[in-house]
C-alpha cells in the first residue's frame, strides 16, 4: 500500500470529534444505556488515536494498547449492564437521576 | 487517491452516526447508529494499515460488546413511553451547557493537534508483528488485561445472577 | 492547766460541728445550750488559765502535732500563750459568751436557730486559733476560719440577694488583703526559714538591719492583710455593708474581735514592725486618716448601724494609730475597752431593732428614753465611753494613745492633733445617736424593754465599759516598754477636755437646738459636703469605677471567649465549604461528569502553559 498519504492530523481530528461527542452525550443523557453507549464512544475515540499514532510511526504499540482498551471495554460493559439490571430492578426507571440516595 | 477519499467517507459517517447514536430516544434505534460508527472506525483502522485492529474492532466492538447491549435492552422490555421521556429530555436549556463544554475540550485538543503533520502511515502494521508485541514487551500488560477482564467476569456474574435469582 | 489550752478552742468547735451535724433534729432550748454553753465553758477555761497565769506570769508554748512536713518546713499545731495571748481569749470568750446569751433572745423567732449558732461557735473556735497560733501559718488558718465565718454570717439571712451581696462584698475585699498578706508569709519564709512567730523575729533581728527593705516589704505585706481585715482605708469599704448580718453578729464580729485582728497581727508581729519605722509611720497615717474619714461619715448616716459601724472603723483607726507611733501597750488596751463599749452598743442598737420591728432609721425612733430604760442606760454609758468622757474605760484608753501619739517624733503633734479632732467628732456623732434615739418625741412604739437574756449582757457590758480602764492587762512582758516622760500638762487637759466639747456640741444642736445649724446644712457646699460624707466619701463609687466596672467590661468581653473567636473562624470556615460540598453533592451523575470535564478542561489548560507539552512546529 504505498502512497498512502492520509494525514495523520486529519484522524486526530476525527478521534477528538468523536471523543467530543461521545462526552457530549455522557453529560446530557440520563438513561443509562445511553450513559454507557457514551463511554463506548469516547474509548473508541481514544483507540482510534492510538492506532494511529502506532501507524505513524510504523510500530505496533498503538495495536497493543488497542487492545487493552477493548479489554476494559469489555470489562466495563459487563459490569456496566448489570448494574443497569440492578437498578432496573431497584428503581423501576433508568432515569440516573431518580437514583440519587447517595446525595450529600 | 482511493484509500484518501474512504478515508473521508468513512470518517464522515462515523461522525454522523455517532451524533445519530447519541441523539436518538430509542436505545435499539442508537445501538445500530452506533455500531454502524462502529463499522466506519473499523474501515478507518483498514485504510491507515493496521488490519489486525479492524478485525477486531468489528468482531468484539460491533459483535460481543454491541449484541451485550442488545440482550440487555431486550431483558429490559423498554416501552414507548419511555422514549417520549427520552424525547422529552433532549431540549437545548439541557444540552446547551454540556455543548459548550465539549466544545472548549475540542477546541484545546484542537489546538494540541494543529501542529501535527505527516501522513499516517509508512506500511502495514501485520497481526504478527502486535502478537510478537504483545507477548513480548507487554506480557504484563496482557496479565493485567487478563485480571480485569476476570474481575468484570465476576462483577457481572454477582450482579447479574441476583438480578436472576429475584426475578424467579 | 496549762495543757488544757487546746481544749478552748476545741470546745467551740465541737459544738458548731454537733449542731450543723444536728441541726434538723436538736430541740431549741438545746440548741441554745450548747451554742453559749459551749463558749460559757471557754469563757470559764480561759479564766483559769488568766488566773493561773497572773499568778505565774511565764508565756509557755504548746505543741500538739506537726501539720506538714515539706523538706524544711515543718509548721505544728501549736499554741503560744502570753499576757497578750490572754486579753485577746478573754475578750473573745467573754464578750463572745455575752454576745451569745444575747442572740438567744435576738435571734429567738428565727427558723435557722441553729445554724446560726454553729456559725457563731465556729467564729469563735477559729478566732481563738487565730490569737493562739505560735506560727504564722496557723494563725493564717485561723485568719481565713473567721473571714469564712463572717461571710457566712453577714449572708445569713441569704433570702435576700442585697445581704448575699454584702457577704461577697465583704469576703472579696478582705481577700485583697488576704492576699497580700499571704505575700508576707512566703517573703517571711523564704528570708527567715521560718514562721513561728518568735524563732522569726528573732531571727529577723539578727539578720535585717533596722530601716532595711526587707523588713519595710514583709511589714508593708501584713499591714495589707491588717488593713483588710480591721477595715482601715483604703480596704475599709466592706465593714458598712457587713451590718446586714444580724446586729449580735455585728457587735461580735465586726465590733469586737474579728475587725481587731489586723490589730492583734500588729501587735503579735511589732519585734518586725519595730525594724521598718517607716512601715510604722505609714501604720500611723493610715490610722488617722482612717479615723478622720470614718468620723466625718458617721456624723451624716442615718442608719443606727452604719453609724457604728463607721465608729468602729475610727476606733479601729485610733487602735492603728496607737501601733504606728509605738503605743503598743495603749492599743491593745483601746482594743480590749473598744470591744467592750462598741459590743454594749451594738447589742442596744440590737435590742432596739429587736423591739422596734426592725426599724434602722435613727430620725424614725426618738423618746426611746422612758420606753427601754436598759437600752437607754447601755446606750449612754456605751457612748460616754466611745466618746472617752472621763472616768470611763474609753477615756483611759484613747487618752494613753493621744499622750503617746504627742510623744512620736516629728509629726507627734499632728498625729496628736488629728487623734483629737477626731476625738471632737466621735462626741458629736455617739451623742447625735443617743439624743437622736432616746430624747425628743416618740415615732415608733417599742414592743417592750429587753428580757432577761438581753438585759445580762448589757448590764455586765455596761459595768465592763466602766470599769475597764481600771484593768491592768498583763502585757508588759510583751512589749518594749514606752518612754516614761510625761508631756506638758496642757497636752493633757485639751485631751480632757476636747470630749466634753463635743458632747455639749451635740447638745446644742440635737437636743436643745440652741446652736442651728441648718443654714449651714442647707447651703449649697452644706449639701455637697452632706452628700459626700453620707456616701462615705464616695470611696464604694470611686471603687465602682476604677475596678467594679473595669472588671465587668473586660469579663463581658471575655464571655464570649475571644481568643476562641479566631478558632471558631476556622471552624466556620469549614463549615462553610462544607455546606457548599454538600450542596454540590446532588446525587445527579450529569454534574458530576460536567465538574470533572470543567476540571479536565482546567488541567489541559494549565498543562498547555509548559513549555515541553506545548505544540510544535514540525513535530512529526
């Protein structure tokens, strides 16, 4: 594949979009699905710069912690959803706002 | 030029599938704007020679992680009216200062990226090369990656198995 | 005999514990038993002892029991018996035995009978530890014992704030005194390594010079505990409002014998005195002064037992005064005749508060003459001698310190001359009391003459006021002697004659009114100076202002604890964030994520100000 000549600022660009955006909807959703739906989108947006900071410098690193970020997002997500089932089952809603006891 | 004017497409629907998922009041509805983000990032890994990524991204991300959400919202039976409520809460007094937030972090990152400059990418980064990383220099990394996802295994399984136990 | 000295002191104690133990359940008549039974029988003790020693005129000392033992100083419960030692017994225990007959009629209707008499019996057990101590420590002992007891007995009847009031006052200003004299006591000790009375001033005479420092300190230090407990200027202000206690406690306490102590610590302690003249000096100035002021209030108080109280106070002048030019002897003397007349006075104006329903008022009794002939005939002979008439005992004693304070070197005359101003005065104001009282037209209707058990101790007083000045106290042992030489006979004369002066201005203008002075009282600095020497010379207001006040600002500053102010900022301060971290604390998710996104934004900001993060050109 030579010539390929995609600028690598132009991605950043589009990493620091979606990360944007992605925390967009972390501050202005309330549903909890949305909530993680979000987080999804902001560690995509990360591994998508490291990728090609890896790719930029021809080395697989960025691959490698790619990866650990799919770990975590993995991890998170389980976690994640069944938290959503607990609160489902506690709050009846998964409004997060309705399940504010730990207010000060 | 080919792998250029992708690149642009399919960093545009990403965009716009992203602002899609984050918009919409139906979850379903937001999970395949999502994956379809999901999708276009993947091609994104493709064009800039990292393969590897791209296969992975599409089979965990939009597979395992993507149809996870799915399950859950479907034990979860959300209705209707659940979506007016959605609806209801998208309103620009709500999004408008998180909006302004967001945009003075791109904008700082922005300006951190401005002076970037380069093409992305001399060659194909293969999956040979990332496993010979990942068990070589970053065998610890992989141990710990390991425990977390032991860690979710058990969280999720602790919580999930008396959401279960209740629901009998 | 003489070791059974302890047992006078331990008789009155013993009674006053037995009555407080028992006061809920001993009948009244047993009550008054033990009460003046118990100071009957220290009375009787202290007779023998005189008797005994009269016969043997050797001071003996005796040790009971060491009372602490702190590396070298070892005080011991321990008595000293001397000739003075014994007319200060024989007049608390006599005079006191008649005081308490007296009250058992005075107090008859009151429902704390016999706390009254525990208090009275303990005054006299700490009293007599007081003149008997052989160290200076238990003297001290016995000094505070009968400050306690006056305290607790000015506040008897402790119903009404006003008389809570008097005690505290009463106990307040005398500590000042207290205090100095404590002072004196520890500056004593560590000079002289010891404070039994006799080891120490022999052995200050050994070691101090005469004139020296030290001794004009440490005599300087007891004159303000004296000065404080007999009432002299400047300390002198409490012993006025101390009459609210019962009048037998007046003539008892603060007539005869407590207000007499300063006195007898003089006299105790002159081998030091004798060492400082200018301590003695200023114990001469402080008497007269006292005895000039205290005369002048006198002649303008209204209330039968202020007026003798400020008597008191001058007499107890004339008894400093005697001190400070060296009358030792002569003031012991005026002591022991003051104790008799001023308690004759103070229970007649008792009985006549007694029987006139508690009426203080002299300008509202009057014509008492006919009504209470007992009282009258106390009254007259009590102010005879007060006024030192000839041939009664008052007359002996004041004369001998007027003749002595003539003698004193270069301000003799002055002393002398101000003793017989004085002199003039007390005349004016005990006869302005008894025409006042008992001559004129009757205001109030007495319930009756004394009974019995006050007519006893008025007549015996009454003898005792007369005959006094015949006695011859046993105190040569005790003293230096006083220089032989007699002055002019002139001297002599005007002192005669000066009382007989007064007593017939008294008559003029109270009783016959043939000299009016009322264009006098009614001008302008008449009134100004009526109203000063009324309020006391404006000493308690003066007294109000410069400490009273003072101290009430700077205490009501200190309520609100200042100092605590500054950590109670921090505290508010603290509670202030932490009402605001609890208000930010609302449990929305949504915040908390735009907080921590503002403070990711915050630290992005700062980090982009160094330099090594900061973007760069060609960075590729």
């Amino acid at each position: 594949m030579e010539g390929l000549n995609i600028p690598l600022n132009h991605i950043l660009l589009v990493s620091s979009l979606l990360f944007s955006i992605g925390m967009l909807g972390l501050m202005i959703r309330r549903n909890i699905i949305f909530i993680l739906m979000s987080l999804e989108v902001m560690l995509n947006s990360a591994a998508l710069a490291f990728v090609a900071a890896g790719a930029h410098w021809g080395q697989p690193d960025g691959q490698v912690i790619f990866m650990l970020i799919l770990t975590v997002a993995a991890a998170e997500v389980a976690v994640g959803l069944g938290l959503v089932l607990q609160v489902q089952r506690r709050f009846k809603t998964l409004d997060m706002d309705s399940a504010n006891r730990m207010r000060g | 030029m080919l792998e250029i004017t992708l690149f642009y497409i399919a960093a545009t629907i990403a965009l716009v599938a992203t602002v899609l998922a984050m918009t919409r009041a139906n979850a379903i509805h937001a999970l395949i704007y999502l994956i379809v983000s999901l999708l276009a990032v993947a091609v994104i890994f493709f064009l800039i020679g990292a393969p590897f990524a791209a296969a992975l991204e599409i089979v965990i991300y939009a597979g395992a992680i993507m149809v996870l959400f799915v399950f859950v919202i479907m034990m979860l039976n959300l209705g209707e009216e659940g979506d007016a409520r959605e609806r209801g809460l998208l309103h620009p007094k709500i999004w408008a200062g998180p909006a302004l937030l967001s945009l003075m972090l791109f904008s700082e990152l922005l300006y951190m990226i401005s002076t970037v400059d380069g093409p992305v990418s001399s060659g194909v980064v293969t999956a040979k090369e990332v496993g010979l990383a990942l068990f070589g220099p970053y065998v610890l990394a992989v141990e710990i990656a390991s425990m977390l996802l032991l860690a979710g295994l058990v969280g999720s399984y602790h919580l999930g198995r008396r959401y279960l136990e209740r629901e009998e | 005999m003489a070791d059974m000295i302890w047992l006078v002191p331990l008789i009155p104690l013993l009674s006053a514990i037995i009555l407080m133990l028992g006061s809920a359940i001993l009948p009244r008549l047993l009550i008054g038993l033990l009460g003046v039974g118990s100071v009957g029988l220290a009375a009787l003790l202290t007779m023998l002892l005189g008797l005994e020693f009269l016969a043997n005129p050797e001071p003996f000392q005796l040790s009971l029991w060491t009372w602490m033992q702190v590396g070298n100083f070892s005080p011991s419960i321990a008595f000293y018996f001397d000739g003075l030692t014994l007319v200060m017994m024989s007049v608390i225990t006599g005079v006191g035995f008649l005081i308490h007959l007296f009250s058992t009629e005075f107090m008859e209707e009151d429902t704390s009978y016999a706390r009254y008499f525990a208090y009275l019996n303990m005054f006299v057990a700490a009293m007599l530890v007081l003149v008997m101590a052989d160290n200076l420590l238990l003297l001290y002992l016995g000094w505070e014992g009968v400050g306690v007891c006056s305290y607790l007995l000015v506040g008897f009847w402790y119903q009404d704030s006003a008389n809570g009031q008097a005690a505290r006052k009463a106990f307040v200003v005398t500590r000042i005194g207290d205090t100095a004299m404590a002072l004196g006591l520890l500056l004593l000790f560590t000079e002289l390594g010891t404070l039994d009375i006799q080891a120490m001033v022999g052995a200050a005479n050994i070691e101090w010079q005469v004139g020296g420092t030290l001794p004009l300190i440490a005599c300087l230090l007891l004159l303000g505990g004296a000065v404080g407990k007999s009432a002299q200027l400047p300390l002198h202000t409490w012993l006025p409002d101390a009459m609210a206690g019962p009048t037998p406690v007046s003539a008892l306490i603060h007539a005869a014998t407590m207000v007499t102590a300063g006195v007898y610590l003089i006299a105790r302690t002159h081998g030091l005195f004798l060492l400082a003249p200018t301590a003695m000096m200023i114990v001469a100035l402080v008497g007269l002064a006292t005895l000039l002021m205290a005369a002048f209030t006198a002649l303008m108080q209204t209330d039968i037992k202020r007026i003798l109280a400020y008597s008191t106070i001058s007499q107890i002048g004339y008894m400093f005064l005697a001190l400070g030019v060296g009358a030792w002897t002569a003031g012991i003397f005026h002591l022991m005749t003051h104790a008799f007349f001023k308690a004759l006075l103070f229970l007649g104006s008792g009985a006549i508060i007694h029987y006139l329903h508690h009426e203080h008022n002299i300008f509202k009794m009057g014509g008492l003459r006919t009504r209470m002939p007992v009282t009258f005939w106390s009254f007259m002979i009590g102010s005879a001698a007060l006024a030192a008439l000839p041939m009664t005992s008052g007359f002996f004693s004041k004369d001998q310190i007027l003749l002595q304070a003539y003698q004193f070197s270069d301000i003799g005359p002055l002393l002398w001359f101000g003793g017989l101003l004085g002199a003039l005065l007390t005349a004016i104001y005990s006869f302005r009391l008894v025409f006042v009282v008992f001559f004129g037209k009757a205001n109030t209707e007495p319930e009756g003459d004394t009974g019995w058990r006050m007519a006893v101790p008025l007549i015996t007083l009454c003898t005792l006021a007369m005959i006094g000045g015949y006695f011859i106290i046993p105190v040569a042992d005790v003293f230096p002697v006083a220089s032989g030489d007699h002055p002019a006979h002139w001297v002599e004369y005007v002192s005669i004659s000066v009382p007989l002066l007064g007593v017939l201005l008294a008559y003029l203008i109270f009783q016959s009114r043939q000299l009016n002075v009322d264009r006098w009282v009614s001008s302008s600095v008449g009134q100004a100076l009526r109203r000063f020497w009324l309020s006391g010379w404006g000493i308690d207001w003066l007294y109000d202002r410069a400490f009273v006040r003072p101290y009430y600002r700077i205490s009501g500053l200190l309520k609100n604890e200042p100092i605590d102010a500054i950590y109670g900022l921090v505290v508010a301060i603290n509670q202030t964030f932490n009402h605001w971290l609890v208000e930010s604390q609302t449990g929305r998710m949504r915040w908390y994520v735009a907080s921590m996104v503002l403070g990711l934004i915050v630290l992005l900001t700062l980090a982009l100000q160094i330099p090594a993060l900061q973007p760069t050109e060609g960075a590729s």
